[in-house]
C-alpha cells in the first residue's frame, strides 16, 4: 500500500533553528518518516519576503539543510531538498495567484500582522501563502503538519485545490491537516509569556540547536522562574517554570506528573542544573553532525541535488498536468 504523502517546509532565515524548531515541528518529521512518503523543503523562495543579504541565505540554506540531517531526516527514505532548486514553485504559484481573490488573499492574519511590522511590504509577502499552496499542491500531499498559526494557509490551499479541480477537472490532492501531537509551544526563557522565536527572542531567551555545552547551561540556569519554590506546572501562574518542565518532559519522554513528584524535595537550582545537562546532551550530538555536514559542503550539496531531482520528477509531472488543463 502506498503511504499517505506528507510535505513541510522550513525557512532558513537563522543560523540555527532553536529548541522550539525542533520540539514543536522538527522531531514530528522526524517521525513521519516511519509512516509517510515524506516530502521535506527548505523554503529559501520564502526566505525574501523580506529583506534578505544573498550571502547569509545561501549560508543559512546549507545550515537549515544540515541541521535537518542531523536531527534525523534521511534522505534515503525522504525527498529532502532546496525550493529554489525546484523550478515549478513559483511556476504553479503563478497559476494559482490568478486563481486567488484578491479578498481572499487580503483576510490572510499573518500578512496583516507582518505587514504591520515591516516598513516596506513588497507584493511577494502578500502572495507568500500562494506559494506555499504551490510547494503543497505540486507534491500532491495528502497531509501537511500544522500547527494553529498555519491553519488558515492550510485552507486557502484546500480552497486552491478545489477550485482547480472544479474547474479543469481532477489534478491536485485536497491536503489534510495533520495536526502536530502537542508538545505546546516552547516559551522564551527570559519572557516565558511569549514563545521562544528566532524573530523576537533575545539570544539569551533562545536555546539554538548548535549552542555549546556552556551557554546551554549558562542560559537555563539564567531562565526566568517563577516567584515561590515549588516544581509545579502551572503556565497561567508559573509561566517559567512550566515551560522548563515541558522542555525537561518532551526531552526525555518523562510525564509532567512523574518530573513534580521527582523534584518535590528539590529546589529551583538542583531542576535547572539536571535539565540543563539534559539540553547539553541532546544538542552536543545533532550540533557534532551538523559540523560535519557542513565541513563537506560538496557532499552536502550532492545529498541536496539528489533530493531536488526526486522533487523535480513529481513537480514537473503535476505541472505538466495543469498546463495541459489550462490551454498551454
Ligand atoms: P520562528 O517563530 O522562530 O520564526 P518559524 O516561524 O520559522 O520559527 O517556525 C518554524 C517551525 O517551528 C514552525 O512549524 C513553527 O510552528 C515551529 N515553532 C517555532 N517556534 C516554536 C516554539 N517556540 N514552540 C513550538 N514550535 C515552534
Ligand atoms: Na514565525
């Protein structure tokens, strides 16, 4: 039987992706492997919505493609791989922009919300959940893992799939929803009322995956607590704490309730000390094999050329299909 198709897609736009890259989205693709046909694409055609400098995304694409490796994507059984070096992304975006209102497209919250906060908006950023209907419709996905701010892009994808279909007949897969087993958001170490985001965050509310050993332990030991002594979850009114537990429980596959009674007699600092040895481990390793990927660029390079080709094969049939439909 053929297993259900997943596609996710990831910005380059740090120098690392952090603990919560990895607890709230990363380790599910890890995991889809074992039961998908899994499509995974660093979006780099995404990364210049906004200003960009050439250099660092060529940089970050490779970091963003490394680290994916060294969290586990294999690319023998995943089709692991670069958007730009697909062609067909922006080609069906094309067709699907002219599909899309120009309301609908407008009613998208995450345009209005990042328009609101950049000074210049150019057209691409207001089209960008077209094209990422486009990354999701070429590979016809039949599940795209999302969390609750990507769930309205979801839909208009599933809008875009549909009217297609109505309209020129049967190309594109409706994608499903996989909704991403909650870990819950990772909050900000020093602001735990927010969550810990490469764009907002200070470096030193972020763990990044590649952080070493020292300033692991420099950071959790500096988190934000809570006032009282006790090691309870309680994120209305223990936001700090509740997220050291939450990192310290989806870590080391521990319940919440088993880390409260463990730490009953303990303190703050004995919880920080163990959790920040737990966060030194897990990162050392995936930090280790990124170096490695990144010292053999080359070999890094070809692991991705091999990656698009596969993805190339898929997209240039399904495009294939819709031009055809369209009169080309
Ligand atoms: P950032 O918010 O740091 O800019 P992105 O928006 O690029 O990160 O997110 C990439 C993926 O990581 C998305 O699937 C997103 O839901 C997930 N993610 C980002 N930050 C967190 C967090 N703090 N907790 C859980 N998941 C997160
Ligand atoms: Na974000």
């Amino acid at each position: 039987v053929r297993r259900p198709r997943v596609l996710s897609g990831i910005q380059p736009t740090a120098d690392s992706f952090h603990l919560g890259n990895y607890l709230g989205a990363l380790r599910n693709w890890v995991a889809m492997q074992d039961t998908h046909d899994a499509f995974y694409c660093v979006v780099d055609l995404h990364a210049i919505t906004v200003d960009h400098d050439p250099k660092l995304l060529r940089k970050r694409s490779r970091i963003a493609a490394a680290q994916l490796l060294a969290v586990g994507i294999d690319p023998a059984r995943s089709t692991l791989f670069v958007q730009s070096q697909v062609p067909e992304h922006p080609m069906l975006s094309w067709i699907l922009e002219c599909h899309t209102g120009f309301g609908e497209a407008g009613r998208m919250t995450q345009f209005k919300d990042k328009s609101a906060k950049n000074e210049r908006v150019s057209v691409g950023l207001f089209t960008y959940p077209i094209l990422q209907a486009a990354d999701i419709l070429l590979y016809r996905a039949d599940a795209v893992p999302v969390g609750e701010d990507q769930r309205q892009h979801l839909e208009l994808s599933r809008d875009l799939a549909q009217r297609f279909n109505t309209k020129y007949g049967n190309v594109f897969t409706v994608p499903e929803a996989h909704i991403i087993k909650a870990t819950g958001t990772i909050q900000d170490l020093t602001e735990p009322a927010r969550k810990m985001s490469k764009s907002n965050s200070q470096p030193a509310g972020i763990i990044d995956l590649l952080d070493d050993p020292n300033r692991i332990r420099k950071k959790i030991k500096s988190a934000v607590t809570d006032t009282g002594r006790e090691i309870v979850f309680d994120p209305e009114n223990k936001p700090g704490v509740s997220n050291l537990l939450t990192i310290y429980s989806s870590l080391t596959e521990t319940s919440i309730e088993e880390l409260q009674n463990r730490y009953a007699d303990s303190g703050y600092g004995d919880f920080k000390k163990d959790l920040a040895e737990i966060v030194a481990d897990f990162c050392a390793p995936i930090a280790q094999r990124t170096k490695s990927y990144l010292d053999d660029t080359a070999e890094l390079d070809k692991i991705l050329l091999a990656g698009a080709e596969k993805a190339h094969s898929v997209a240039a049939h399904t495009l294939a299909r819709v031009y055809r439909k369209m009169g080309f």
